[in-house]
C-alpha cells in the first residue's frame, strides 16, 4: 500500500486565486480589452480604498514596497550624510532604500518578544549618532511596533518617524492601523503579502497633505504635467492592472486576515497542549490586531526541524537568515557579529510556518504534530 504525503506549501496562491476568479477576470478583463495600462481610473479608485482602510487621508500607488520606502525618503528629502535609525531584522529593502540614496541605516537590535525595533535602545543610539533625521520600525510579520514610545523619543530629537509596514496591512497598534501613525507608511503588494498582486506594487500612506503632494510627482519623474519637472524623481507608477486585482481583493481582506489570525490561534493552542519546546509569537497589548503575515516559531535545531518538514511536505521558510548589519554590502559601517545579539540569534532561530487563510484544520493539526514529533524523537 502506498500513503501519499499530505503537501501543505507555506502559502498556496493558486488556492486563494480559484476562490475570487471570476470576480477578478471581470475587473480585468475590460482593462486588457481596453489596451489603458498607465494610471487608469483603478489607480485612483484604490487609492481611495487603501486610505480609507489604513485610516490615513492620503495614499500613492507606486511599483513596489522598496519603492514606497524609496519615494517616502526622496520626499523627505534625505540624502548623503543623514542617517535614520532602523532593525537590523527585516526583509532587505529596508535598509537597502536608504543606501540606494545615500542615507546610512543605523541598526538599533530588536525586542527578543515582539521581534520589533526595541525603543530602549533607540534612545541611546541617537544620542551615539548625529544627523538621525528619522526613524523607521517595521512592522514585523503582520505585529506593530512599538510606537508610542518611537514617536515620543523621534519628536524629542526633531526626527519623524516612518513606518515599514510593507507586511502589515490593516494591523494595528492601540486600535490605530500601522501605516498612518507615523509621518508615511509603507505598503508592499508583493503577491505572498496579505493583499498581493499578480506582481509587483506598493504604496505610500500618508496625513500630510504637502508630502502627499510631493509623493504624487516623485512617482512620475517629479512632475504631474507631462513633460514638466519640478525635481528629480523616477518611474514608479502602480500599474493599473495590479491596481484592478488589489481592489477586487481588499474585498476579501478582512475574511482572509480573520482566518490568518483563527490559524495562529490554533498553532499556538496546539504547540501548548502538547508542550512543544518552541517559542510561540508573543501578542504584545499594544498589538491590537496583528494580521499573521507569518506565523513565526523560535526553535531549537531549527534547520534541522526545517528538513524534517519539508520531508514530510511541509513548506516553512526562514524570515531572516542574516539580519541585515552583516550583510557584506553593509560590511563598511563596521558592525560586526556579536553587536546586535538579539537580531543574531533570532536569525539562528526563525522559522515560518504555513498560516495562509486557505488552510483547513486538518492541516494545521499535521503541521503542528510534526513540529511537535521532530522534538519527541
Ligand atoms: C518589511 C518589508 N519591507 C519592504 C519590502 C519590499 O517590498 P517589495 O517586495 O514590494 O519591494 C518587503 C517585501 O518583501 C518587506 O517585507
């Protein structure tokens, strides 16, 4: 008798994908009949819609979520010889759109709970640096930051405080969504995030209407009118076909973050009951609605549990293998091992399971048994 081995990948887009195809095929279609692909009335359209459900007066669509952090620091207006302070633990676009423009990310090591830039040690890397002219927490796999403490110590120092929430859409801290407590927020609708597209794009969240404003033309060469350039600024449109996809899917956004939090909760409900010796994601008070962008578990012999999953078809992925000071590209800053521990040895210990919305109960019973097996053994 042959036993087939149950496949649960990380995320299964195609599952998602079969649930909403009719509706998006309608969105989309008439946009390729039409041959309008460059700022069509759906760029606007959800703009409107991304704003309304960040809770920010403001939003700019561009080509990614490296090029939203891009376009909110060109709108700043940093450059060579500033600096802003950031987390060493993060997907490398945080600290790599900084570098692309000259500005030198200063790495503060994380809250070993929350995985999140630690505010304690915000303070004190300010006063080691001068010309920190902001500082931007992410907001790491769908949890927010701390920012109350982040906005008071960046107000004291005549900073801002700008929000990587490429993976937290619709999170919130203290009841206020991530994205519009600071100065601009982030967004990436890369397709693996809670709303991806059918490629890349991203957007910039903002209250300020002069940044707003500024955001609307770095994205288009630095102008509005064809032609007519008030500064330098570079392509990054939203392409309207993503813009289409995104908005038939922020329909479904809210249902698929409930079920992306009922799947944590069972994890963790399960790794207790049966007393796995991993680390559970911890749910800070402030953390008013953390949207599980990944489940991420602490675990001892962690690739080795990784092969043992993925053995038994099991996709897992590990957020982050080098935290981002000891990059070789960063290597002229001078960090070395050992300066920021707590990024370290999350590094050495991160593993991200499935959590995506289209998984049954059976599945997470599976992954979660064998997690739980690999310890036993
Ligand atoms: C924390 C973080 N910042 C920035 C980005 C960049 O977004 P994108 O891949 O859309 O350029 C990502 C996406 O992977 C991310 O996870």
């Amino acid at each position: 008798m042959t036993t087939t081995t149950r496949q649960v990948p990380l995320l299964d887009l195609v599952a998602q994908h079969a649930t909403i195809r009719e509706q998006v095929l309608a969105e989309v279609l008439p946009l390729i009949d039409s041959q309008r692909f460059i700022m069509g009335p759906a760029v606007g359209e959800l703009e409107c819609k991304v704003a309304g459900y960040t809770q920010s007066r403001y939003a700019i669509g561009c080509a990614s979520g490296s090029d939203a952090l891009l376009l909110a620091w060109m709108a700043l207006e940093l450059g060579p010889g500033d600096k802003v302070i950031t987390t060493p633990y993060s997907f490398f676009a945080t600290a790599g759109s900084l570098a692309r423009i000259g500005i030198e990310p200063v790495f503060v090591d994380i809250d070993p709970l929350t995985m999140n830039l630690d505010p304690n040690q915000v303070e004190d890397a300010l006063r080691r640096h001068r010309n920190v002219w902001a500082i931007q927490p992410v907001h790491l796999f769908g949890g927010a930051a701390d920012m109350d403490p982040l906005l008071e110590i960046a107000s004291r120092h005549g900073a801002v405080v700008v929000e990587d929430a490429a993976q937290a859409i619709g999170a919130e801290y203290k009841g206020r969504r991530c994205g519009a407590i600071g100065a601009m927020g982030c967004f990436s609708f890369y397709p693996g995030k809670n709303l991806g597209g059918w490629g890349d794009s991203g957007m910039v969240t903002t209250n300020d209407a002069a940044l707003a404003g500024v955001l609307a033309k770095a994205r288009l060469h630095g102008g509005r009118t064809k032609y007519i350039h008030e500064f330098v600024g570079v392509n990054s449109r939203i392409d309207t076909l993503q813009a289409a996809v995104l908005k038939v899917k922020m329909q479904f956004l809210d249902a698929w973050t409930e079920a992306r939090q009922r799947n944590a909760a069972r994890y963790t409900s399960l790794f207790r009951e049966m007393n796995t010796p991993v680390g559970l994601p911890a749910i800070a008070p402030y953390q008013t609605r953390h949207v599980f962008n990944q489940y991420t578990i602490r675990c001892p012999r962690r690739d080795e549990l990784k092969s043992h999953l993925a053995a038994q078809g099991i996709g897992t992925e590990i957020y982050y293998p080098l935290p981002l000071h000891l990059q070789e590209c960063f290597a002229d800053l001078g960090y070395q091992k050992g300066h920021l521990p707590e990024s370290e040895r999350l590094a050495e210990e991160a593993l991200s399971l499935p959590v995506y919305p289209e998984l049954t109960g059976e599945d997470l019973v599976y992954v979660a048994s064998h997690v739980n097996a690999f310890y036993a053994k």
